[in-house]
C-alpha cells in the first residue's frame, strides 16, 4: 500500500525532485534525531558504569541545543515561520516549522527538559527504572533490586521526543503517520521499565501497545480512505478536495472519523481514554510525566494541524460529533476521577478531563482557539510535570505512596511538599492566579466567541466537579491527621527540585504574566 | 490603589519571615496595610460623597482582553469600611487572642492579610474578570485559614463542602459574567450598570448564574450550609471572613449590579424569595444553637438573606436601608464575634449550657456584647435599628402587594432576629440555674478595645444619626427618589414602621420568654425544606455513578477497553458508512472457483482462533490466515506480495513458537461460564461485518483514477527499461522502501535469533521478554 500511495508525484513529474530543505527551520528536530542515534550508540559501546552520567550529559545538552537552535531560528533574519523541508513546486511544506510548530516545540524541548530531569534523577531510591538483568534464579520477580542501572531510557525519550516534534509538524498524513510509530515505540517501551511494581509497569505497556497498535490500524484506515477520496495525503490538497466538489462523501466522513479515533487516542480524550488511568498508574513515574505532558502537547498540535489544514471546510458536518466527543471526555474524567483512590490514576483521570477542556478550544478554528489551545497545553504541561514530580517523592518502604490515603496529613510532616502540591492542584483546578486559570479562560472564551457557549457550559461543570477532586486531595493533606506508618517524604534529588521549581515557576508565571506566552502562541497561524 | 492590593499581597508574601522575629505581632504588622487603605479611603470621602470616583487601570493580558480596572465609588467605600476597618480590629485582636509560641501564627497572618488585600481587589474591581479573580481569591484564603486543625471528620467535612460551593458558585458566576460581557460588549461594570444590554433569555441566564455565584457566596438557601460548618475557624478568622467581609462580597455583587437589572425579570423575583427564605431559615436555626458561634453564624446566615433583599429590590428608601444595614451588621457582628472569642478565650467554653454569671464577672464586657446584641435585634437608639427602621418604610411606600409580601417576611425575619439575639445575651452572658459560675481570667485591655471600637460606633452612629445620612443618600442615588426623599433618624414620628419595630421587638421577647417550648421543637425542620441532605445526596450521586462506571468500563480489563473503541468505531464512522454509502452496482461473488475453498478455509481459521484453547492451535490458526491472504494474492496475480506475506507469516511463526516454549501451553484463562462471551462475540461480529462492508462500500466509492499505478505502468518501459511493473516498482521506483522493508526483516530474524539464544541461557521464564516477544512479531507484520 506505501508504494501505491507515495508514488503519485514524483512519478507524475518523471523526474527526481530533492526536496528543499530548510535546514535552520528544522535544525532542533535535527538536532534531537542525531543526538538519539548518538545516544544509542552510547548505550551500546561505552561500559556499563559510564553510560549513565553520559547519557545524562548528552540527553539533557541535546534538549539545550535544540532550544538553542530554535531560539536562534525564531530571532534570525530568516522569514520565519514558511521554512521547512519543501518539495519542489509545492507551496506548502511537507513538513513545515510554522509558527504554531515552532510555539510547541519550544512547549515539547522545556517539556521534555522537566521530563528528562525527573528520569535522570536517581538520589531517591536509586533511581525509578530497572536493569534489563532478569531477577536471579528463584528470586521474587515481582520487585527485586537490580543491580546497575537502567540507561536505555533516555534513547528512547530521545526518539519519542523527535517523534513528537515531527508529528506536530507533519503536513501530510504519511509523514504524520511516521512520525506516529516514531513516538509510539518507544513510549510503549518506556512504560515496561519500572524498577518496583514490575507486573503492573509491564501490564501498562502491553496495554498501551496493544491498544496503541489498534489505534494506529485505524489512522492507517482512515489515511488510505482519505486518500481514495482526495488522491492524496497531503493536508492541503484535502482540503481542497473537500471545498466544493461532487465527490463521494462517505470515504471522507469514513476517514476522517478514522484518522481522528487515532489521534484521540493519542491524546487520551474519551472515550478513547481507556489506556489512559492503567499506563499512568503502571508506568514508572518519569516516563508518566513526560507521556502526560508531552504527547498531549504532540497529539493536540496534530489534532489542530490536521483539522484546520485540511477539514476546516467541512467542518460543520464533522463538528457535532466532536461536540460529543469533548462533552464526553470533559465527564468521563470529571466523574470517574471522583472515586480514584490513586494519585497517579486521579492525574490520569483529570489528564482526561484535560483533553476534552483543550479539545473545545481546538474545535473553535479561530485564532483565538489556537493560541488559547497552545497556551493551555504549556500551562497544563508544566503543571501536570510539577505533580508527577511530587508524586515521585512521597514514598514509603515499596517505593511511590500513590494511594491516597497515605498523603493523609501531609502537611504537617512535610510543609514544603503540601503547599507545592496543593498549588499544583488549585492550577489544575483553574483557580485564579495560576497558569489554569488563564488556559481554561483563553480556551473558553475562544469557544464563546465561536458560538459553542452550550459547550463551555458544560465544560465548566466538569470544572466544577473536577475540582471537586482536587480539592479533596488538599483536604485530606491540611485536615487529616498523618498515619502512624505513613510514607515519608524524600528529600528530592537537585535534578527533581530543578524540575518541579520549573514546573511550579511556570505555572505561578504564567498566571500572573500570561501576556508574553499568549503573545507569542498567536503570532500565526498555519501555512497553507 | 492598585498599589495598594499588590502592597497586601507583597506584606503577605514577606510576612512569615517576619513573624519569626516578631512572633505574633507580625498581625500588628499586617494591620498597617488596612489602616492606610482605610485612611485613604477617608480621604476620599469627600470626593466620593459628590458624586464622583477615583479609576485606575492597567492591561495585565491584553490578548484576552484582561485588563485589572479598578474603580472606588460609594459602594466600595461603604465596602471598605468593612474590609479595611474591621482588618485592622481583626488583626490587632489576633495579636492577644494567639498563643504567642503557636506555629501557624506566620501561616494565619500571611493569609489573613492576603485575604484583606483581595477583599480589598474585590470590591475596587470594575472589571468583571479583575472581581472574578479576587473573588476566587477570597475562596481560597478562606478554605486555608478554615483549614487551622480540623482533625475530624466532620470539620473535614464540612470545610471541603464550604470549598465545593463556594467555587460551583465562582464557576457558574464566570460563565455568567462571560455572557454578560459578549452581551453587553464590554466586561466594565460601570459601563455595563450605565448601559445594560437588553432583555433576552441570553441576559436572563447571565444573571441567574452570576446570581448563583453571589448566592453560594453570601450563604444563601439552599447553600447555606457551608457557613455553620466553616465556624471550625479560629473565632477572629470567622468574625473577619464569615460575618463582616467575604460573606458579604455575593451581597456586594448584588448591589453593584442592581442598578441595572432590578427590573429584570428573574433578578428580584428570585432575590426576594431566596432572601427572605434565607432570612427565616437561618433566624430560626439560631434559636435552638447552644454553640455561642455557630447562633451567631445562623444570625449571619439570616441576615445575609436580610441584605440580599435590601440591596436587591433597586427602590431609594430600600437601597439607603441597605447601605446601613450593611455597615450596621458588619459592626455589630464584628464585636459579637470577638466577644464570643474573648468568652472562649477566657472561660474555654462557648456552649450556652456550660456558661454562667459571666455578666457579674466581666462587666464591662458585657456591656459591649449587650450593644452588638441590641443593635441586631434593633432596639433603639442602635445603628440596627435605623436599618430596620428605613427597611420596613421602603417597602411600606409602594404599598403594592409583591412589597407587602416581603415586608411581612422581613418583619416574621426581624422577629427571630430579636429572639435569638435576646437568647444570645442571656446564653452568653446570663445566669443559669444549677449551671456553675465560669471561672475565668480577666481579659487584656488587648482584646477588649477590639471588641468595644466597633460597639462605640454603633451607639455613636445610632444616636447621631445624621452621621451616615449622607453616605446612605450617595448610595442609593442611582435609584429615582421620590418628593420627600428618605432621611436616617431615630424619630420619625408614630408611624407604621415604629409599630412594626414595636411588634418585632415584642414577639423577639416573646420568643425568647417561652424558650423551653420552643426548644422543645428541636430545630426540627420538614426534609424537604432542607438544604443538606440535597447536597449529600447529590455528592453520594456522584460517587455512585463514578463508581457503577468505573466498575463497568474502567476495571483494567483490555477487552473491554478494545470492545469500546470498537464500538464507537462502529457507530461513527461505521453509520456514515451505512447511511451515505451505496453499493457498487455491479458484485460478483468471486473471480475464479478457486477462490472459494481459499476463504472458506481462512473463514474457518479465523473463527477457530477464538475457539482454540492451546497457544499453539491459536497460532498456527493465525499462520493459517495469514496464508490464507497469500494465497489470495497469488490468484490474483501479486506473486510478490504473496512471498512477501509468507516470509513475514513463517518468521512470525518461528518467532511465536520460541516465546510459547517460555509459556504454559494452554491459556490460562478460565472459561467458567459461557454467557459473558456473547457480547464480545456481538462486537467483534459486528466490527468485522463493518469492515467487510466499507471494503465493498469504498470499492465502490472510489472516482479518482488510480493515478499511481497507472503512472507506474507509464514509466516501467522507458524508466526502467522493465516489463514487469512490479519488479520496476520494487529495485527502481521505491527502491529505498525495498531497502526498509529487508532492514526491517532483518531487524526481526536478528531477534528471533537472540530469542533462540535467550532460551539457551536461561530456563525460568522472565517477565521482560515475554513482552517483548510478541512486540517484534508485530513489528514485522506492520
């Protein structure tokens, strides 16, 4: 089917065309990829006890340089804004660093910079990845302590990270496909890595991968019936094939609703959520706050690239049933998350809340809707890396305490780690003053003005009893007497602190000062 | 002023640094910022009392439109008073009512002051986003000062419900703002007051979600029930938060929007019947409280309700009522509050049945107490009852029959206040037969000036009444005088209203009198009438509906995961497949004979899968399939394709064969019954059947010429120079896909080797491979 499909253009033209390529547009997605084959190479030549400081060193100096490269891009000379790779003749890039890419590869490199720090840290407990050493014989295989470390992770979450950034800027829908894959692989590994809770991790990851392979097939579907319909993959000349002409609805209807069962998929919005609470809780905490934080930033720049580039004509047929899509994943979260008595399955829980709050922004189709959209998946991503942080640190003697009634009391063993939290929880929430409060605002108001007030009713009663939640957690941390044997606190790690402060700072800031992000997240639109 | 609100926030943020040097008078500290706001607002009165006002503004995000405006005019003022004057009691109060060594002494006055400062944004605000956001900040303050040491149940409880409602509250009065705002087309409130957006249903549901908002906020039934519970608080905490400030910022929303809307339809309609309501409820529970504060939280209750309808009801005599009452309650309530905590602090008790002689102990005290307590049950010459006075002449004037109404409500409310304000004094105060006199230290002068500035104002405001006469006029202005307008005095003459006062005052005894009947009823209310059980019903609700989905659909099961994505498959795009697709005309059943025994065995295969019970059947049956589809292509003359599939079906196989060595042979899952299968059978059937289906429906749909193949077939003769399209396609055309595709099998035959190797080192199963075998199968099959 590959070949069928690739072929049209090139064979049509008979002869070879070298696509342009900007190379400064696309420098930090270079960057990431080279610096991930490195990292791999790392794993497999250097010793044992050397990789891991290494691969620290590389992993966290290439998320750096790549922030660097895109700074140094964003202020050049250079238009910015049309770069890319650009086959020749074609007005639009195949795979185009516009202004909304740029905006969220910045949101995915400090992202996933966060993310990196909270996998790297090992001062807590050695470290929350396992050895690859199978237990010895006779030994528990369910928890066990490993001897040497577990390295092969930061590969991994190099290539997911080039993945995603590549995904979020694909123009066409193989590239997109790809780029899918790309991010998903790894991920899939990366939940199955956890040191403690052996079966749970690795039940996550057949979980997500299975479901994951399915979603997959069914953006594949969806892809090739596009294609029957516009005779192509590319974004644009759909959207041009659905402006006005007498072809065959039902492939399109069909493949649209295909193509976005997989990107809902991907950014966990019910009811395509399922995966989502299992992998959370199984997978070790790191690697949850960076799928938490960054592949939603990947799956809604997709999710807003492909709806706008190419059905933004026909949107009006397709829109009611995303309507439904958003109301269900705004209550599917909302409510479900009430009776989680788990930490990280309520986050899991609201994470999908979350995505039906920034699916409404993302349906709006204005300006407005994507700059409030973007903005909101920085401030929830920042957020949401901060609680995973803490999560990571309130421990007791089987590792992470994610039950909830063993952070009973919280506050009175461990001040610092309460008020954090409970800050954390209140941006969550949406409270004033912090970064939550200005995304569900931008998102919402966006909404408003594009007619969807019914939606935003709705959205803030899943606020309402989501916070409900939320604020039962900080209850049970201000109001409870601590329990006798509860788990104790963990003096974080520099790299923890280092990522939490950052997620915090974030959020604090963009509460208070929300005008230079929202300044930059609506400087333009996408090129088509 | 802007200045001012960030200077709170600032002291706030610094203040837990100081109080470790200065302890607890780190609250004297705090209360400076509210006594300069409280001086510059004085300054202004003059200003203010002509009419005019002091704007300030400044873009904070200007791309959504959110720009901090404030604005001070009368009303703030009269809120200032309020919020600044009583800080400053409230925080000097603290400084004498803490222990001094107490650890959350740096925790309470940084939020305290935090608190006033965003009370203080609340009511300058002139934006409706600005006032959103302080009022959501008050929310907060509130719950954490609330949060001192509740170590029960109950208080956790009942804090959390003062949390829930408060926000619903917040959010509902968001969502109105915003649709007042798009209506309006302007999120000013000065402009919005000067020019309010017309009728309509859009302008009819903004008020009555920014009216839920003030009415979860100003502890209006049905969601009074928070207030009582919050009384958890440190008593200063209550007498600042939950009787003379934060309560009232839903009874200030209403007076900054009356202006322009008390003549909207659900507006006062649904104040007047929820207030008086309120009022009734809360006056009534307060006659049968014996916790000295939790009476005074219900008196709060019901005068809230009280105020809600003066400052509603949008006439000039109702609304300089209003504005006096709003300043006489917040006095009144302040020094009862800090009596209560001077009797607490003193006696260790507050419960009505324990307390004795404390007027014969503390006279002076009692005095104080007697002052406050009078004023709310409106004795003259009180500031209370100036307030009373002008309430029952506004809705007196009219004389139609809705004012009626409400006038006999407000007087039956007056009533109960009388009551439980006497049952306040005798229960706090009075001697109790067979009850032990307290014992009880006397108080510091520290605590008592808090408590007597307030009760010296409301003999002082009382008894020269002019005082606030004008403050009142200013206020009220926006709504049409009549000839001889309205003035505050204690002597109007023999009117209605003094005979109504006479009345109230006398049935208050009454009551008060026959307390041993009327406590007999208990506080015994008709369920439906109240409010808690509605609210822990709708909370258990919830939680049952959480719990009955999570157990269905969220219980780690992965078929049921696949069965709902499926399913929503088949009903989305699955019915755009049914209903706008249309069969190819022309169907045949098959091409060549062949074909049929082909399908029929893969048919077989396919079916038999789900019904193998060993690993091995099950993948051999999938082989099976996979060959199935070989075939096919062979007949329909792809013979590479064909290879291709049965390379990548047998290295599945081997690979497969070498992870089932590591398992059990048969699976492990017990088929107990055979019932639970028939859905999953309904799903899977019916998502196969959808795919089969779209398949023809698509073949049939498809107009667009099939470009690539025929571009290929052009260029194999001259850019190939080939006459097999296939072989030009596979080492020409796409070349580097051919190149991919043999990495790829390589990539997986080298891990079927490791895994034959694997199986060499070690016997025990490990957990981490057998994940990873069936992962590289799938890889390859992609």
């Amino acid at each position: 089917m590959f070949q069928a499909t690739l072929g049209s253009q090139d064979v049509a033209q008979s002869a070879v065309n070298i696509p342009e390529i900007d190379w400064q547009a696309i420098s930090p997605v270079v960057v990431v990829f080279v610096a991930a084959c490195l990292s791999v190479l790392v794993e497999a030549f250097l010793p044992r006890e050397r990789r891991w400081s290494v691969q620290v060193t590389l992993s966290l100096l290439t998320v750096v340089v790549a922030g660097l490269a895109l700074g140094l891009y964003v202020n050049s000379d250079a238009v910015v804004g049309t770069g890319g790779i650009t086959v020749a003749g074609q007005a639009v890039p195949l795979f185009s660093a516009d202004y909304p890419a740029l905006f969220l590869w910045g949101t995915l490199l400090a992202l996933s910079f966060g993310a990196l720090l909270l996998i790297a840290d090992r001062s807590v407990d050695g470290g929350a990845f396992a050895s690859p050493v199978p237990p010895a014989p006779g030994g528990d295989p369910v928890q066990y302590q490993a001897p040497g470390r577990q390295t092969e992770v930061f590969p991994l979450a190099l290539f997911a990270l080039g993945g995603m950034m590549v995904f979020l800027a694909a123009n066409d829908l193989l590239t997109m496909f790809v780029a899918l894959e790309v991010l998903s692989l790894p991920l899939y590994l990366m939940c199955g890595l956890a040191r403690r809770r052996r079966l749970i991790s690795q039940e996550s990851a057949v979980k997500y991968f299975l479901l994951g392979a399915f979603s997959s097939a069914f953006f594949l579907y969806g892809l090739a019936l596009l294609y029957g319909y516009a005779g192509s993959v590319r974004l644009v000349d759909i959207a041009a094939a659905t402006a006005g002409t007498d072809r065959p609805e039902t492939l399109l209807y069909a493949g649209f609703g295909l193509l976005v069962v997989g990107l809902l998929f991907k950014a966990s919005i019910g009811p395509f959520h399922a995966w989502t609470p299992d992998v959370y809780q199984g997978a070790p905490t790191p690697v949850t706050a960076f799928m938490a934080a960054c592949t939603k930033v990947a799956a809604f720049g997709a999710i807003l690239r492909v709806l706008t580039l190419a059905f933004e004509a026909s949107s009006w047929e397709w829109r009611g049933v995303l309507w439904a899509v958003a109301i269900v994943s705004m209550l599917i979260g909302a409510v479900l998350g009430l009776t989680q008595t788990d930490m990280k399955r309520m986050i899991a829980y609201s994470s999908i809340a979350h995505a039906g709050f920034l699916l409404v922004g993302a349906i709006a189709m204005t300006e407005d809707g994507l700059s409030g959209t973007m903005f909101y998946l920085l401030a929830y991503g920042f957020t949401t890396l901060a609680a995973f942080g803490i999560i990571t640190l309130v421990r007791d003697g089987n590792g992470e305490a994610t039950h909830l009634s063993q952070w009973a009391g919280l506050a009175k063993r461990s001040p610092l780690v309460a008020v954090t939290f409970a800050f954390l929880l209140l941006a969550l929430a949406g409270i004033p003053m912090t970064s939550g409060f200005m995304g569900k605002l931008a998102v919402f108001s966006a909404a408003i003005a594009d007619g969807m007030a019914p939606l935003v009713v709705v959205a803030l009663l899943a606020s309402a009893i989501a916070a409900f939640f939320y604020l039962r957690v900080i209850v049970l941390m201000y109001f409870s007497e601590p329990a006798q044997d509860g788990p104790t606190v963990s003096v974080p790690g520099a790299f923890t602190t280092a990522a939490i402060t950052l997620g915090v700072v974030v959020t604090l800031l963009l509460g208070v000062l929300p005008a230079f992000a929202l300044d930059w997240a609506s400087v333009g639109g996408f090129v088509s | 002023m802007l200045l001012l609100v960030t200077a709170h926030l600032v002291l706030a943020a610094l203040l837990p640094t100081v109080s470790r040097w200065l302890g607890r008078w780190a609250f004297a500290v705090g209360a400076i910022l509210p006594a300069v706001s409280l001086g510059w607002a004085l300054t202004s009165l003059t200003e203010v009392l002509a009419g005019g006002t002091v704007d300030e503004s400044v873009a904070w995000a200007p791309v959504l439109g959110l720009t901090f405006t404030l604005r001070l005019d009368i009303l703030s003022l009269l809120m200032i008073f309020l919020v600044s004057g009583v800080g400053v009691l409230i925080l000097c109060y603290c400084v004498y009512y803490f222990k001094p060594d107490a650890q959350s002494n740096s925790r309470t006055s940084a939020l305290l002051v935090a608190f006033a400062g965003a009370m203080l944004g609340l009511v300058l605000a002139d934006d409706l986003f600005t006032l959103y956001i302080f009022w959501e900040l008050t929310t907060v303050c509130s719950f954490l000062l609330v949060g001192q040491d509740g170590n029960t149940k109950q208080q956790r409880r009942s804090s959390i419900q003062a949390l829930l409602v408060t926000v619903l509250g917040g959010l509902s009065m968001l969502l109105g703002f915003v649709l007042l705002g798009e209506q309006a087309g302007t999120y000013r409130i000065s402009e919005i007051v000067a020019s309010p957006p017309a009728a309509g249903a859009l302008t009819s549901t903004a008020l009555v979600l920014i009216l839920l908002g003030a009415f979860t906020k100003s502890a209006q039934v049905p969601f009074h029930t928070w207030l009582p519970g919050a009384m958890v608080a440190p008593t200063p905490v209550s007498a600042y938060l939950h009787a003379a400030s934060m309560v009232k910022a839903g009874v200030y929303l209403v007076a900054r929007l009356s202006p322009a809307f008390s003549d909207h339809t659900p507006w006062w309609p649904l104040i007047a019947t929820l207030g008086i309501w309120t009022m009734l409820i809360g006056g009534y529970r307060a006659l049968f409280e014996r916790d000295l504060k939790t009476l005074l939280a219900y008196g709060t209750v019901s005068q809230l309700g009280f105020l809600m309808v003066l400052m509603g009801a949008g006439s000039h005599t109702v609304a300089m009522a209003g504005a006096t009452m709003l300043i006489a309650h917040g006095l009144f309530k302040s020094t009862l509050f800090l009596v209560v905590g001077i009797i607490d602090h003193q006696a260790g008790t507050r419960n009505i049945d324990e307390l004795s002689g404390i007027r014969r102990r503390f006279p002076v005290l009692t005095v104080i107490g007697a002052i406050g307590a009078l004023s709310m049950a409106g004795i003259p010459p009180l500031f209370g009852f100036l307030g009373k006075e002008a309430a029952f002449e506004g809705f007196l004037e009219s004389g139609t029959t809705g004012d009626l109404v409400v006038l006999v409500g407000l007087v039956l409310g007056s009533a109960l206040t009388a009551a439980y304000s006497f049952r306040f004094l005798w229960g706090a105060f009075g001697t109790k037969p067979g009850v032990e006199d307290s014992s009880a230290p006397k108080p510091s002068l520290g605590l008592m000036v808090p408590a007597a500035v307030p009760a010296a104002l409301t003999l002082l405001l009382g008894v020269v009444a002019s005082l606030f006469n004008a403050l009142a006029t200013t206020y009220a202005e926006p709504y049409p005088a009549g000839d001889h307008p309205y003035y505050l005095a204690l002597w109007h003459g023999f009117s209605l209203p003094l005979l109504l006062s006479a009345v109230v005052v006398a049935s208050g005894v009454g009551l008060h009198l026959a307390r041993d009947r009327v406590v007999r009823l208990g506080g015994w209310l008709p369920d439906f009438l109240q409010a808690q059980p509605g609210y822990e019903r709708t909370v258990a609700g919830l939680d049952t509906v959480s719990y009955a989905v999570t157990g269905r659909f969220q219980a780690g099961s992965l078929p049921t995961y696949l069965a709902i994505i499926l399913l929503t498959f088949v009903l989305v795009p699955g019915s755009a497949v049914l209903t706008g697709g249309s069969m190819p005309e022309e169907l045949r059943l098959w091409d060549s004979a062949v074909q049929v025994p082909v399908a029929i065995l893969v048919l077989t295969a396919a079916i038999a899968v789900t019904m193998a019970k060993r690993r091995m059947t099950a993948v051999i049956l999938t082989g099976v399939v996979g060959y199935g589809i070989g075939a096919f292509f062979v007949l329909d003359g792809g013979p590479d394709l064909a290879l291709a599939q049965f390379l990548v079906e047998t290295l599945t196989l081997v690979a497969f064969v070498f992870v089932l060595r590591r398992l059990p042979s048969r699976f492990t899952q017990v088929e107990s019954t055979r019932s639970p299968r028939w859905p999953k059978v309904a799903v899977s059937v019916a998502a196969g059947a959808l795919v089969a289906v779209s398949a023809l429906v698509f073949s049939g749909a498809r107009q667009a010429p099939p470009e690539a193949s025929e571009g290929f077939v052009e260029a194999a003769p001259e850019g190939a120079h080939a006459n097999n399209v296939v072989n030009a396609i596979l080492v020409d055309f796409r070349a580097f896909d051919t190149v991919g595709e043999i990495s790829v099998l390589a990539v997986a035959a080298t891990g079927v080797a490791s895994l034959i190797l694997a199986t060499r080192r070690a016997r025990r199963p490990s957990a981490a491979e057998e994940t990873e075998g069936p992962r590289k199968s799938r890889e390859v099959r992609k």
